[in-house]
C-alpha cells in the first residue's frame, strides 16, 4: 500500500478520533480512510467490517455538522486476501464541517496538511465560509462570544446613543439568536484587527524612526490614532509684514476622512492590519480589500460608494462620525483645493490606497538656494512637467521680472500662463521668492494675488 498522505489516512482499526480527518477530507479536496491498515501500510484486517462500518456511519452522521453523509462512502473491501473498511469522502459543498460539540472554531474545524489532520486558522475558516455562501463578515457569528465592550460604551454614550442589549441587537451586533456577531467582535475590547502606523525619516522606508500599534475596539482605534497622526501634523508659520500665516501639512479633515475610509471599508475577513507610514512628504493609508464586486476606480473618484460592511458603516452614520455614504473621497480631495499636489488613489485587486502629500514639504529644495529670479535652464526640466517645457531653453528670469514690472499685482495664474507651466511649479516659484522676501502676498483665499517689494 502506499504511504499516509493528503488524501489517504490508515486507522489499525476503529478509533474514534478518526473524525478528524473526515472532516479534513471534506474541508480540504476530499480523501480516503481504511480501517484494518497500520501506519506503515501493512494491512492487518478487520475481523467485523459489519460492525466497523455501522460504527462509523453512525458516528459520521450524529457528530459532524453540517451533514456530510452524502459526500461520504463506506463499504468493505479487500486488500491482499485480507477484508478491510474504506470511508471515501469528497469535498462538501457546505464549508467549514466541524465537530458538533466543537461548534465553527479551530478546535471544532479541521483541515488537511500533509498527512495529518490540523485543526484550521480562524482565517482558514472565514474564508471557507465565503466561498460557500452569499458570505457577509459583519453579519456572520463571531468565533469568540466572550466579549466585553467597555470602550465602545463610553463613546456611544459620549454621542448621545444607548448601547444596551435592545441596541446591539438593533445594530446588528448580536443575532437572533442572541450570539454575537462579527460587527460586535469589531466594537468589543477583543477586536482582533489592529492599525499599525510607522515613522520614517526622508521619502523612503530607509531610516526607521519611530512605531506605533493601535488595539482594541475600532472606535478606540480611530480615536488613538487619529490623535498620534495629529502630533504628526506640524505647523508651518510664515510672517509677511505684520500677519502671521500658519498651515498645517495636512489638513486635518483630510486626515480624518482617510482614516474613516480606512476603518469603514476594510476587508476585516482578512486577519491584516491597516497600515499608515509617515514619511518627511506624505502620509500612505494602506487597507486590506480592494473595490467591492461591480464597482470601478472610476466610479469612487465619482463619489459612487457601496459599503463592503453596510452595517459597520450604519454605526458610524449614528454615531455621526460619516455624514453621508460615498462623500470620504470628494472630501479628502477639497482638502487640498488650495493645494499644487493633490492626494493619490491606488487600488489592487486585494488592497486600497491612499497618499496625502505633505501641503508644507519643499518639493524642490535646491531652487531654494538659488538667488532670486533665477531659474537655471537645468532646473526648467525639474520645474516643468510638460516634456521638457515651452521655456526649457530660455532664460526664466527675465520672464517673471517682466512680469511684475508690467503688472503691479500678479496672480499665480499669470506666472503658469507666462512659464507655460503647471500650477504646482507656479505656487513653488512664488514660494520661493516670498521666502526670498522679494514679494509680498496681499487678500485671502482664491484673490491672493502677490506684488514685488522695492527697496
């Protein structure tokens, strides 16, 4: 006989731990269990296959759940002139099996590994239910029911909602059956999905300066962390003449809106944590779970929402952290209106994410350094985003002083339409020569406009 493997398991003779690797059989791509065969393939016989193979239907039937007896086959055969008992047993359609006094839990599940029976990861699980039903993960029974929700009761009472019994089941975070389910695992102080969030020092993962782990309930979460990535937004002052400017390098509703979308749309099936890195020039949101089935890049960007955990989302909505279902995006990106680099959308088939540029990084440091109104033929190409630029071969300075001896005030506008350039290159030539205090800025908001000093 050939040896134990995946798909065949050898049992001397009837043991009643031999429903483990039924329910692996079933859990995995199916198998085959002799009974009257020893370890090393030798066969020894059954000498009452009747009563083996009654003892084994009996016990498939009243300890495994759901019923896998149709995907199960027990008859006698015989090896070497010696009768033996051989259970075949197929891959069931109703994933996960388990053991009925087990229940849906790594003790009660068990899958196939080598030639041994395992008792299957939490993830393993979730994911063999997904694929044997319309799978819903905030709707399905949490695999832990000692649950406790001290942090999450605190909020909902700061926000003006009870948070009895009546209202966990109301939300969604208990059954009918009274047990608890993924959305309450979410909102209890066991929650088992984490944000991670890592301090870099320059543009790249190169010099690591500082970590952070968020546990807990996802309100705890979003509430830690939302307040450490705030330390992390720093203020830029600037004095022109006798007013103070200060701007923050992120604005903080952009923040907030992208760690919502963090939380709100996660694929929390997936046992990953969220990831948010900052870095000297951006801040990147990484989430587990791509765009829900049906939707496109196109159609978020749109402001088209359909929520991969809808009641999650409803929790939310009464708890007036989100306003309305499909505005996180369009308010991220009027965050930066003002702004020449814009946020950044990314999605994979598995993940989604997102960039928030630094509003106060100087993208450009050696322009800086240069005197002012002059800009080298060499940085044209740097400046300029449009193939090498109307301008690359021209001497820019003569182009920008121009323009303010002819106009007593200038626009940020007029600087792109005389560079022929991008608006981001304008706002940067403009800051320099503020910082080079050649210029003065002069009104608010979209009537900025700028004037040269005489000295």
């Amino acid at each position: 006989m050939e040896h134990e493997g995946v798909q065949v398991e050898y049992k001397r003779e009837y043991v009643d731990d031999f429903k483990y690797a039924v329910i692996a059989f079933a859990n995995t791509d199916g198998g085959e269990l002799y009974f009257g065969i020893n370890d090393d393939g030798s066969v020894c016989g059954i000498s009452r296959p009747d009563d083996v193979m009654l003892r084994v239907t009996n016990a498939v039937r009243d300890s495994i759940r759901p019923d896998v007896t149709l995907f199960t086959k027990c008859e006698p055969i015989v090896i070497e002139g010696k009768t033996v008992v051989r259970l075949t047993v197929r891959k069931g359609t109703s994933r996960p099996y388990y053991l009925a006094g087990k229940g849906i839990r790594p003790e009660g599940v068990y899958v196939r590994q080598g030639a041994s029976s395992v008792p299957a990861s939490e993830t393993a699980i979730v994911q063999m239910i997904r694929e044997a039903s319309n799978f819903v993960y905030e709707a399905e029974r949490s695999l832990n029911q000692d649950l406790s929700f001290t942090q999450s009761a605190v909020y909902f009472v700061s926000r003006g909602v009870e948070f009895g019994e009546p209202q966990q089941k109301s939300l969604g975070m208990k059954g009918a059956d009274g047990m608890y389910t993924n959305l309450g695992l979410l909102f209890s102080d066991q929650c088992p999905h984490i944000i991670k969030v890592a301090i870099f020092q320059g543009s790249k993962k190169t010099l690591f300066k500082d970590r952070r782990e968020f546990f807990g309930s996802i309100l705890k979460q979003l509430e830690d962390a939302f307040s450490f990535l705030d330390l992390c937004n720093q203020t830029r002052s600037e004095i022109h003449g006798l007013e103070r400017i200060d701007s923050k390098s992120y604005p903080g509703d952009a923040i907030r809106e992208t760690l919502l979308n963090l939380i709100v749309h996660r694929d929390y099936a997936v046992l990953s944590p969220a990831l948010i890195s900052v870095f000297d020039d951006r801040m990147e949101f990484v989430s587990v779970g791509g765009l829900v089935q049906g939707m496109t890049y196109d159609d978020i960007m749109l402001g088209v929402s359909v929520a991969r955990n809808p009641k999650l989302a409803d929790v939310f909505y009464r708890l007036r952290l989100i306003e309305a279902y499909g505005t996180g995006i369009l308010k991220i990106n009027e965050g930066y209106n003002d702004q020449p680099v814009k946020p950044k959308f990314e999605v994979s088939a598995h993940a989604f994410k997102v960039t928030l540029p630094n509003a106060n990084f100087p993208v450009y440091e050696h322009i800086a350094q240069k005197p002012p109104f002059i800009v080298a033929e060499q940085d044209a190409f740097a400046l300029d985003g449009r193939n090498g630029g109307a301008y690359a071969a021209r001497n820019r300075e003569q182009v920008v002083q121009s323009l303010f001896a002819k106009n007593e005030v200038v626009s940020r506008k007029d600087v792109e339409n005389a560079l022929s350039t991008s608006q981001a290159n304008a706002v940067l030539i403009l800051r320099r020569l503020l910082d080079e205090d050649k210029i003065s800025r002069v009104g608010n908001g979209k009537n900025i406009r700028y004037v040269i000093k005489h000295r």
